[in-house]
DNA sequence: TTGTATTTACGAAAGGCTTCGTATATGTTT
DNA sequence: AAACATATACGAAGCCTTTCGTAAATACAA
C-alpha cells in the first residue's frame, strides 16, 4: 500500500470529496487553504499518477483525474503505520490521547459508544 | 513544537523507556529491529540535540544524551497534526477508524469506556 | 611509548518532496 | 491567419532525511 505524503492527502481529500477533478479545479481548491502554483499541483498530480494514486482520462484537452485509492484504505494504513510508529503499536493508548484531547461532540461520544457495544458482543459471542 | 521524524522517534523512545543513555545503548536497542551502522545513529542524535529534541552532558568521553521533550507532548502534537491532515481535524473518525480496525483486550476496552464516563458526566457538570 | 579500540565530528552522497520556470502543444478569438 | 489563453511536459533547484566513510581526539593496554 502507497503511502501519501501530506500534499498528496490534500489532493485526494479534494477528489474523495468532489469526484474526478481536473487540475484547475483542484489548484482552485487548494488555494482555499495555501499559496500553491498551478504548475505545483499539476506536477504533483503528475507524480501522483506515476506512482498508481491517481488514474486520468487524456481524451480532452484537460485531463480528468481520479483517485485511484479508497478513502477507507487509505485511512486505515495511514492508521496503521502511525500507530506504530506514534504509539509502539498500541492503538487504545491512541484512542485514550484522542478522546483526552480533543471534544468531542455527543452525537460523536454517542457513536462510539454504540460501537464499543457491538465489539462486546462480538467479543462474547465468539467466546 | 518540533515534529520528529520516524527515525528520532524511535530514538525518543528509546530515551524515554530506558532514561539518559549514550550513543552506543541506543545504537545496540535499534539493532535489535534494524540494520544501522553505529555512525548513523550518532549523526542522528546529534541533529536531534541541534533541533533541541535531545540534551546532553559531555563531561565523561561518551556523551549521554536524554529526551528534551515528553512522551505525552510528543504524542500529542503528533496526534494533532494526524488528525488533521487524515481526517481533516474529524477525531472521533479516527477513533471510530481504530476501535473498528484494531482488537483491543478487554482490559483496554474497559478503560476506553471509563474515559468514556468521564466524558460524559464532564459535560453533562458544564451544562 | 606505541599500538588498539572507542568516541565524536564532519562532510558528502543518495533519495524523496515541493516548488516553479520554461518550453511546447492545443484550442479560441479577432 | 495571427495573437492570445490555457494545458501538459519536463527539468532543475532547494530542502530535508538517512546513511556511511573518514579523520581526529581520547583512553587504555601491551
């Protein structure tokens, strides 16, 4: 699994979020948040598709990029590695930092206590 | 607050488990989990003490070095900018994204929902 | 004292990421 | 058609991280 750098995320955020994009359009959106050149993003895009995180459509004229990783997957290795990294593998250690730190709404508390619950039950049933 | 890099942090780790040490205790712990030349992890301390990660006393020939920054600190800053760049700032989706990826034990899931009591009667003292 | 081992300091290479300038191609407008 | 706007491709610089070789200092042993 390919790991994104941070500049990386922030395109495929955008392409998670509004679907295949062309360059201009995520140069727009990135400008949102920071000084970026259209010849940067362009470039990395570019890098991007080397390495297999993005597919692309040269029919037109602007080439229509797609990410080629799930939001899921993504997420879920990026978990991993700095789990292990940040925390010597212990992912409760993480959670305990998280919830410690951050508030948390309580719709949000709400939701993973409903999912604590189901992980007990599984937990009992498998036993 | 300074990020340290994968390679420190392992080095961080090392301090903060085993306390002061000298280039050469680190150096045999990394070898444990990697191939590193001796050179290499000297170099590395040395960045580390010039970004003021690492202090260290030079009276004796061999330096001991110790962490100039804490566990918890650490951990938090990183866990910050995690969660910012993977889950545009979404805690709790980065709980839920562990707790449904990662077995924790029992003991582990306990104190999870303990943190989780806290929580809740914090806000509910606020209101 | 001479040699051996250990330590620090330093420089430099290799690789990756980010950034941008410039060149070239391709449409569009007048 | 000529001028203009916009797109891609490409190279290269600047910076950071990791790695290691080599030199110089220091302690110890023969």
């Amino acid at each position: 699994m390919v790991k994104p750098t941070d500049s990386e995320l922030e395109i495929l955020h955008v392409l998670w979020l509004n679907g295949p994009s062309t360059v201009r359009q995520i140069h727009e959106e990135l400008s949102r948040n920071r000084d970026i050149g259209y010849t940067t993003a362009l470039k990395l895009m570019q890098i991007m598709y080397e390495k297999g995180l993005l597919t692309r459509t040269e029919d037109a004229r602007s080439h229509v990029y797609t990410a080629a990783v799930s939001e899921e997957d993504t997420q879920r290795s990026l978990v991993d590695r700095f789990v292990e990294t940040t925390f010597r593998g212990s992912a409760s250690k993480l959670v305990m930092q998280v919830l410690g730190q951050h508030k948390a709404s309580r719709e949000e508390l709400d939701e993973i206590k409903n999912l604590l619950k189901q992980i007990d039950q599984n937990t009992t049933d498998e036993k």
